[in-house]
C-alpha cells in the first residue's frame, strides 16, 4: 500500500491521534505515560505504537526497562 495512505490510516484512530499530538507536543514519552494518556491497557497502546512505528512517524529507543517514543525526524 501507498506510504501516504498508511499514514492517513495510521491517524484515522483517536488513540493513534493522539499519541501524536502528545509527542509533538512533549517531544518524548515512555509507554507507561502513553498508556496513562490513553487509559488502556499496555497491549492496546503498545498495538497503537507498534502501528504509528510501521508508517514511519513514530520511533522508539530503550533506556533500561523503559521504552521512550518520539515523533521521528523532529
């Protein structure tokens, strides 16, 4: 599928939405915030992430136990 038309996609979702502002606006948060921000469990936002991640707007590093996500190319 066309890159752009996965991203469009990848935004369609609230929760997706979201996350996005959320990094844009605090240019990194660990999934224990992102999960908070949602109010749902650590699979459903870790699935949110893992998506946002394969179109490519979302990148994620490890520090320890934690994992860190930021909008990529910022």
């Amino acid at each position: 599928m066309e890159p752009t038309l996965e991203i469009l996609k990848a935004l369609s979702d609230k929760n997706r939405m979201r996350v996005v502002a959320a990094l844009w606006r605090f240019d990194e948060l660990c999934a224990c915030q992102i999960t908070e921000l949602l109010n749902v469990s650590g699979a459903t936002a870790s699935r949110h992430l893992g998506i946002l991640q394969k179109t490519g707007l979302v990148e994620s590093r490890k520090e320890g136990r934690w994992v860190y996500y930021k909008i990529k190319n910022r």
